[in-house]
C-alpha cells in the first residue's frame, strides 16, 4: 500500500454528544449528499459514539461495489432489516447468496418479462377505468397511493398469478407500506434492540412479518392443493428445485417478504416522482405525447414497441436520477483498502449517496434540472447507480423498466395531466425517498 499517496479523510464534528444523529434524521438524503466538505469525495461523521464514512464520488462507488467489492460485504445495517427481510436476496452474502440469487434469477429473464407484461396490461386497464372516471367526474387522482396500489397487483400477479383485491387485503396493503417505514426506523436508531426484546418497534415488525406470511402461505398452499392450475409465476420459479437443490418453506417466505419489500415502493415512488415531473414540465410532455403518439397511436404497447419507446425510457431514466428510491446504499470495509487515496479503515461502516453522485454538478450539467434528452448523447454511465452496481445490483430492473414504461405510456396515450397544486414538492427520505405530501394531478382525456 502506497502510505505516500494517502489523504484524511474529511470529519464533521456535529453535536459533542449525539454527533450528526439530528441532521441526519432531519433529511438523510441531503445529509449524505452535502455535508461534506467541497471538494472531497468521502466524509467522516458520527452518530453518537459509530463513525460512519459517506461516499459522494462516482470513481469511490466504482471501486466499492465492482473493483474491490469483494473486500466491501453488507455489513450491519443489512442485519438490521433481517428483522423484517429475514434471509432473503437483500440480506445474504457469499454462497447462500449465491445459491438464492440461482433460484430467483430464471423469473427476472426475457421469457418471464414478456409474459408479466401481458399481465400487467389488463392491470393497466381496470387502473385507467378508474381514472377515466375521475376525469369525467373532473376529480383529480392522488397519484402517490394510486401508484402504490398499482405497483402492488403487479407484484402480487408476478408472484403469485393473483389479481388482488386490495379492500379485502388492506391488512396485506398496510403492512407492506409499513414494513418500509419500520425498516427505516430500525435503520436509523441509534438503540436498536435484539428482535427478540417486545418494543413497541420490535412488535409491530413482528406484526408486519407476520400479514405478509399469512397472505404468502395462503397463495402457497393453493397452488399446493391445485397443482393442474395453469400459473406463471416467480413462486412457481421459488417452487422449482435446481442444481443446488430446492429452497426450505422459510427460506421461500423470506425471498417472497424481500421482493414485495423490495419491488413495491421502489417502483411505485419513481412512477410517483415520473408522473410528478411530467406534470411540471411541459416541453417535456408535450415531445413524450408525439413519440406516443407516433409509436402507439391508440393501441396498447406491445413487448417490441418497449425498445422503441426511447423517450418514455429516458423520462424514467431521469426521474430515477433526480429521485434514486434507493438514495444510499450501504457497506462495510472488511479490510483496511485504500480508495481514490484515502485510507479507509478496516471494519468502517460506508454510505455510497447515490442521491449526491446523481445531483453532483461534477458529473451532469444542470444537475437538478429535469432532462430527459440527456441521455441522448453521451452521459456520464458511472455516475449513474439507481439500481446498484456489481454483483449485488438490482435483479428486478428490467421488470421495473418494463412495468414503468408501460404504465407511463398508457397514462400518457389517455390523458394529459395537470397538478393541482404546482408548488415544489420536496423529497422525503424514508426507506427510499417518497414525495413529502400527497400529490393531487387533474387529468384532462385527449382526443
Ligand atoms: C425503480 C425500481 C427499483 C429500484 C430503484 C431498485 C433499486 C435497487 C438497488 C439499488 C439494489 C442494490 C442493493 C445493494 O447493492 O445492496 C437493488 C437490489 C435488489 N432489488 Fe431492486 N430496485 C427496484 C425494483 C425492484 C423490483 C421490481 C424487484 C423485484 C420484483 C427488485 C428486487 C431486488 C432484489 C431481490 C435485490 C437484491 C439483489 C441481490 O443482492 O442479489 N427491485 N434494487
């Protein structure tokens, strides 16, 4: 190791006793993002007595999650949301990891991606019944839940081949949305108790688990009792022994809670932030309707048109780097490494801000402005990590592109939309970076 070549890292001090524990609970994405100082690409800051390393360089990230990541596993913060994610892909390292990610792979490949598409259309159109309605009715839609709800029947058709009806299932809709926000608050305690200690929290994660096994272990068991039924699913890929055997009843509860947690607010956040943004932009809008409508006309999209609709990809593409749902990833140095000429620590715990690399005026120009065409030219690819990087990336982002293209689309071919309120809505950092408010959009129908 060339000691020559090292650099301190930057500390902030914050409060003698708590450390940065305020600020950071106050906006963590910004925290992670800004608290720096200028012209560094990591930080040092604590949280009563843990130090903690924030990342806000695009060649440091490289370097953590592709160069050296064998070197940066998941670290503690991954054991935190065990409590609600158990053993599942987001939680596992090494073999066991890999022997998972074998299992829930073969779901997330074309063949299955072209049959959830055919499913997701007719999910798509009892949502835009709904919303004709509205607009007729001139009431606006608050987008923020009618996302959810939307990207949750997505889920639960991939998973299980279900069409849910979420006001017999609201216990199912309340614990996955709470799930996210205990997983935040487990996250970010500076006293996080055993699991097994009866909190308040602890209960209500046990709680939570607990509504989203019962619906999983229902669905099983139908499709046990019912094996002639002609079902495409990800539980029937979870269901199908491989080389390396066949997964246990609790290791497939565990895989089935990561993806609902996983696959749901991520996606259903960036629609929100998509929709949001389309809203506030209108030359923005109004190229996106010409490609629609020089694409799709009126009918439906189709597996082929997912490709030709560039546009509409790069619109997601940017609401994704304006508002990653995944603003900071987490990892823990196993041992002592340097990166980019500081010397990190063996056994320091890191936070690659992927909110700050995507805001970062080094790497894009007009970093919070929102432009699609950006990415019409040359773009700077490493700066750019909504769904991770390396072997831990995101393994649901193809069907998360292919979801959110078709939904937009279809919203866009019916309807132009207009907010209500056109005040800035400000990001919200939870588990991923939901809008602070509710979002109210009028749809006007276009003829
Ligand atoms: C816009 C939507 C999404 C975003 C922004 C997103 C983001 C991410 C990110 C950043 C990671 C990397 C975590 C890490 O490195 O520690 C990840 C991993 C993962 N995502 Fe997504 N995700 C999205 C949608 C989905 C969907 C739809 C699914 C499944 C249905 C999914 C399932 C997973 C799983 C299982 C992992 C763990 C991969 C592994 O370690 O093997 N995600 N996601």
């Amino acid at each position: 190791m060339d000691m020559e070549a090292q650099k301190e890292i930057p500390q902030v001090r914050g409060h003698w006793f708590y450390g940065s524990l305020r600020e950071l609970n106050e906006s963590p994405h910004s925290f992670f993002a800004n608290a720096g100082p200028e012209g560094h690409g990591l930080f040092q800051f604590r949280i009563l007595h843990k130090k903690m390393i924030s990342v806000v360089d695009a060649d440091c990230a490289l370097h953590i999650f592709k160069t050296n990541s064998q070197n940066y596993i998941r670290g503690s913060n991954f054991k935190k949301l065990q409590a609600i994610l158990g053993l599942g892909l987001i939680c596992l390292e090494g073999d066991l990891w890999k022997q998972h990610r074998r299992f829930v792979a073969p779901a997330f490949k074309p063949d299955f991606l072209k049959y959830s598409l055919s499913q997701n259309i007719q999910l798509i159109h009892s949502l835009l019944e709904e919303w004709t309605q509205h607009s007729l009715e001139s009431k606006p839609v608050e987008i923020v839940d009618q996302m959810r709800r939307f990207t949750l029947s997505v889920i639960v058709k991939a998973l299980f081949s279900i069409d849910i009806d979420l006001e017999k299932n609201q216990q199912l809709y309340r614990a996955i949305v709470e799930a996210n926000d205990l997983i935040f608050r487990r996250n970010f305690s500076p006293f996080p108790f055993p699991n097994w200690v009866p909190t308040p929290l602890n209960r209500r994660i046990a709680h939570t688990r607990r509504a989203m096994d019962k619906f999983s272990n229902q669905q099983i068991s139908l499709k046990q009792q019912n094996p002639d039924r002609d079902t495409n699913d990800i539980v029937d890929y979870l269901l199908t022994p491989n080389q390396n055997g066949e997964l246990s009843h609790d290791e497939m509860l565990d895989e089935i809670r990561t993806l609902f947690i996983a696959g749901f607010e991520t996606t259903a956040t960036s629609l929100t932030w998509a929709l949001y943004l389309i809203a506030r932009t209108p030359d923005v809008a109004a190229r996106w309707m010409q490609e629609l409508d020089h694409c799709l006309g009126k009918r439906d999209p189709t597996w082929d048109d997912i490709a030709k609709l560039k546009y509409t990809e790069n619109i997601f593409k940017e609401t994704l780097r304006l508002y990653p749902p995944a603003y900071g990833l987490s990892r823990m140095c196993v041992a002592e490494d340097i990166n980019q000429g500081y010397r990190i620590p063996a056994g320091s715990p890191l936070l690659v801000s992927i909110f700050g690399i995507h805001r970062s005026a080094k790497y894009w120009e007009d970093p919070d402005q929102f432009k699609p065409e950006r990415f019409e030219k040359d773009w700077p690819q490493h700066a750019y990590l909504p769904f991770g990087m390396g072997k831990h990336s995101c393994i649901g982002s193809r069907f998360a592109y292919i979801e959110a293209i078709l939904i937009l689309a279809s919203i866009g071919q019916r309807f132009t939309l207009a907010l209500e309120d056109s005040a800035e809505v400000p990001p919200n950092a939870k588990v991923t970076l939901l809008p602070s408010r509710k979002i109210f959009v009028h749809l006007r129908q276009r003829t």
